[in-house]
C-alpha cells in the first residue's frame, strides 16, 4: 500500500439503497463517525438503477416502507396500491434527506477492494479511483440483485441499434415508438417491461427460454379510506409483519391443505385469490402449497387454465404455460395485462428453448433457426443475484483469507449477516438471510437493528473484534440447506440457486425458514451471548 493519507472513520458502509441509508442512520445515533460509498450518483440502490418502464414494487406500498419512525411513516403518501419505481426513489431521496444522511455519502464510488488488516484490527477499502479509507467495521450493504447480468452472447458489441439491460436503465425516457424491438428474459422484470413497450413499438418479439407463473397485480391508486385506516393501526400492523412467513401484515396464514379442500372448493378459492390479485394472497391459499407436489399442481394449473382463458393463440398459450417449476418456486411475478398483450398484433413469442440465441448480429440476432431483424434489444436476463456484488470486490485479509476462495463452492454465513474468517464485516440480509424472501426493507431493519446492537454491546464491553465461529457457520449453513430441503423450492432452477448463471454452484442461498422463525433464531443469538461468535478486545 501507498503512504498516501487515508480517510479514518469508525464504519464504512458499502451502497446507498435502502440497507446502506438506514445503517447510516443508525449507526450514527451510536455516535459512531460513518461514510457510505456508492456507486450512482444518488440515493435508491435498485430503485436507483431499475427505471425500466414498469418498474414497479411487487409488495404493497403500505407495507414496503421503513417502519423505524412512525413520523415518517404518518406523514409519507403513496399514491398507488403497490409503488412505482418513480415513487419508491422519491420516497429514498426523502429520508435521505428528511434525516440529513446526504452529508455522509460519497456518490459515484465504486469499491474495488476490502481488506482486513488482522494486527491492526482495521478494514481498509480502496475505490476504482485509487482513493483509500479505513474503518473498524465494514458493512456491505450491497444489495442482492445488484450486479445486472448480460449474458455474454457472440456480437452484442457488433449491433448497430440500442441495446439496454433492465438493471442499468437510463435517466432519459427511451421513445420506443416505430421501433422494432427484442426483449431477452420473462422473469419478473420483463413481464413488467413487456405491457409499457408493447403499446409504443412497432413491433415487438419476446424471446422466451422459460415460461413464468404470473399473476394479477389489481393495482391502482390507493383510495384515502384505506390509507387512513392501515395509518391507523400502523405500529399494530409493523409488530405484526415480523411474527409472518414473508414480513407482510394482514395476510393471516392459511390453515388447511388443499388436499382437504374439494376441487369445487379449491376452484373457488383460487378464483377468489386470482380476482383480488398479489402474490402472498394466491400463495396462502393452502398451507401445503409448497411442500406437496400433488397441491401445488393444484394451483399451478389454476394459473396455466387462465393463461389458456386469456391468450388467444392456442400455440402462444401454450407456449407460455410454465411447466418446468412448480408455482411458488421461482418467484411468481406480478402484472398487470402481461397475458393479454399478447393478443397485439405488434407482439410475437419466440422460443428460445428449442431454439437458443446463436449471436446478435449487426442488424438483430440470429437463434439456431431463424434471424430477427431489430432496431432495439432489451436484455432483461437477471442478475448475478446474491453474492454477485459482494464477489465483484476482491474481499481479504492479513492471513490470506479471499471471500472468492471461501464461497468458491457457494456462500457461506453465518445467519446470513457474518461471515467466518472476516472479523467485524456485517452482510445486511446476505445469502443464508429471508431478506429475498420477505418483504426487504422489514428484513433491511431486522439485520441493521442486529448489527448496530452487536456494534453496541461490544463498545459498552470494550471488546473490538467480532467474528463468526467456523462450526457455527457451517451449522447455519446445514439449516438453511435442511429447511430448503423441506420445500419445493430447490426443484425450480432459479436465481435462488444460481441456475441463472452458467458455472455457478449450485445452493439454495436463502433462508425460507420464514421471518418470525429467523427472528427468533437472531434474538436467542443474543440472548446467549452472542451465541457462535468469538467476541475478544
Ligand atoms: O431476472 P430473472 P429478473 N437466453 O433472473 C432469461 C426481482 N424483481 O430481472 O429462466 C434466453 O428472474 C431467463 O431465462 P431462464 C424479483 O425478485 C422484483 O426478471 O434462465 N433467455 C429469464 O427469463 C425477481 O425474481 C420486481 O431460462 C435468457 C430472464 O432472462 C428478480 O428481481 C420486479 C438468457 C431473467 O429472469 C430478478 O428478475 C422485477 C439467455 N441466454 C424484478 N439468459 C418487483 O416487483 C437469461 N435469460 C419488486
């Protein structure tokens, strides 16, 4: 290292979305000397770099919100039933700036490295630009579906047309009109995407690999009457949300199986669910919706009868029925008119299962058996989700220990916030966390309030360094595997997984044990002393 002088503070905090703005603020209240990093130039993290058109929350907005200030939370308006991109950053750029956390960031930052110095007990970070800071505590609060993935197809450099991903979409409005557009991906983002381009293209070609579960998201503006009532009860309806499943309130846990249900009876009821809309609401139809195989066809074919009911083309229909993962197991997107725009007559599928992208070309893209002339490509093909951030930096320390080398099998943590052999590094809802799997910025509280707890014990006791214990590590590890094994979840090939990426290890990363169950797991670490990691001055 240069004896160039580096910035000293006591923690640095890695992004400026939702995770990095509240360690911020509660660090601070600590007393604690803070500096946070980020890579845009404002505050949002994927609300910042996702403005595709259609961009929208899939959890209600009463509900995706920060709960740490029932000022905040009295006095915020959402307009709609579940926010748009548009209005969640506006949201981040007022608590930003509500309590005066601006000062403390440091835009356009990019971090190339983190290392541990282990004799001076310190984290020294350098950015792309060379410059240097160190800190006591280093907190990664760098996002889970951070680093956009365009899959490395022959030629992209060649096509001479725009192309776009969704997770680094412009500032500026794209005018898509005339346009004869292509969209890679139907995961949750292009389903969002397809309805807003669609009604502007010329045309537009959808090039499917693998189908998805959608359903109904019933959006619109919230009315007032249900504003004010869910304000009333808010504090009740927070408390609520972390003795769930997913961290979302007012979606009491069903309590018989779709098994003991008459199929009359189960028409009804996903009848019901399909026609009020959201994700939670279908899948707590049942209780056994993702632990039988026999229910969840159930529900599954619920949805594939509807798409048939809704898309004319019998072989578009088809074609778009999900048949690879029982419903549930990916994350079932949202929408609103998905099914139904592709009943345009400016809109085609093409399956790109039996028939794989070769290459872009200069003029469109070329799959196995046919070309496709475009004017614009938009890549909506996911992200390096999870551990994809954390692995674009070099991560080490003194005694040779290198984040790539110890999760080169696939991550491992502990209670998905602490990673053994990395001492006072704190992961905010990390791999082996429900953070994907609940509503975020509930689990974005549940980690920060532990982390900042744990920060604050050891400056009361005079303790500096914390560090998950190996044995405890790999315990987390073994449960989270157990409580996945439980499940159908691992039978989808999804990001959870990393099938998304080719090469990537293949584990189920997060923690679907549930929020209320890894609450609890989190507050008896405490309660036994930091139970599983060594604590020492
Ligand atoms: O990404 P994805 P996403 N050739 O990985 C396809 C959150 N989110 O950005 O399935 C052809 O789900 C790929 O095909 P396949 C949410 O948690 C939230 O859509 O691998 N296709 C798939 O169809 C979500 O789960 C909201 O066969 C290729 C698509 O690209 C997560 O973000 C809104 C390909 C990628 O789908 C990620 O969603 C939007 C190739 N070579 C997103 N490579 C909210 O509402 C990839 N694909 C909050």
């Amino acid at each position: 290292m240069s004896d160039q002088q580096f910035e000293t503070f006591d923690a640095i905090i890695i992004g400026a979305g939702f995770a990095g703005l509240y360690s911020l603020y509660k660090l601070r209240k600590l007393g604690l000397n803070v500096r946070v990093f980020e890579a845009g130039d404002g505050v949002g993290g994927t609300w910042y770099w996702n403005r595709y058109p259609g961009a929208r929350c899939d959890v209600e907005s009463m509900e995706y919100s920060y709960s740490f200030d029932p000022e905040l939370e009295q006095e915020w308006v959402w307009p709609d039933k579940y926010s748009k991109q548009s209005d969640i950053l506006r949201y981040a750029n007022h608590v930003a700036e509500r309590y005066d956390l601006l000062k403390d960031i440091q835009f356009e930052t990019r971090i190339k490295s983190a290392y541990y110095d282990r004799n001076i007990n310190t984290w020294t970070i350098e950015t792309s630009g060379g410059q240097k800071a160190t800190a006591q505590y280093c907190i990664m609060a760098v996002g889970n579906l951070s680093t956009p993935r365009v899959p490395d197809f022959k030629g992209v450099d060649s096509f001479a047309g725009d192309w776009y991903h969704s997770g680094l979409w412009p500032k500026e409005e794209v005018d898509f009109s005339s346009k004869r557009v292509g969209i890679i991906g139907t995961g949750s983002t292009a389903i969002q995407i397809i309805p807003h381009v669609a009604k502007q293209a010329k045309h537009l070609t959808i090039f499917q690999r693998t189908a998805n579960y959608s359903l109904p998201a019933r959006n619109g503006p919230l009315p007032e009457d249900v504003r004010a009532a869910h304000k009333k009860k808010y504090r009740e309806l927070r408390e609520q949300a972390y003795f769930t499943p997913f961290g979302i309130a007012g979606y009491p846990p069903p309590e018989k199986a779709a098994t003991d249900a008459t199929p009359e009876e189960r028409e009804a009821k996903y009848h019901q669910k399909w026609a009020e809309g959201g994700t939670i609401s279908y899948l707590f139809s049942y209780n056994d919706l993702l632990l039988s195989p026999d229910s969840n066809k159930t529900a599954s074919d619920f949805v594939r009868d509807r798409i048939r009911e809704i898309v004319h083309d019998p072989n578009t229909a088809e074609l778009l029925c999900p048949n690879d993962h029982p419903i549930g197991t990916k994350r079932i997107c949202l929408d609103s008119g998905y099914y139904e725009t592709f009943n345009r007559d400016n809109v085609s599928l093409v399956n790109v299962r039996s028939a794989p992208i070769e290459e872009i070309t200069q003029t469109g893209l070329r799959t196995t058996t046919d070309a496709f002339e475009l004017d614009s490509i938009i890549f909506a093909t996911g992200f390096d989700a999870m551990t994809g951030a954390v692995l674009e930096m070099d991560v080490r320390t003194s005694d040779g220990i290198d984040m790539r080398e110890r999760w080169k099998d696939g991550p491992k943590t502990y209670l998905g916030i602490m990673v053994a052999g990395f001492p006072n590094m704190f992961v905010i809802t990390g791999p082996g966390s429900p953070g994907v799997k609940s509503q975020m910025i509930l689990s974005i509280e549940q980690h920060t309030d532990w982390i900042t707890d744990c920060i604050k014990n050891m400056r009361a006791k005079g303790i500096n360094r914390a560090e998950a214990q190996p044995e405890s590590e790999a315990k987390w590890v073994e449960h989270v595997n157990e409580v996945a094994d439980s499940t159908l979840y691992p039978q989808a090939n999804s990001w959870y997984v990393g099938a998304n990426i080719p090469g990537k290890p293949r584990i189920f990363m997060p923690y679907v044990g549930g929020v209320e169950a890894y609450k609890k797991i989190c507050d008896e670490v405490v309660e036994n002393g930091y139970e599983g990691i060594s604590l020492s001055p």
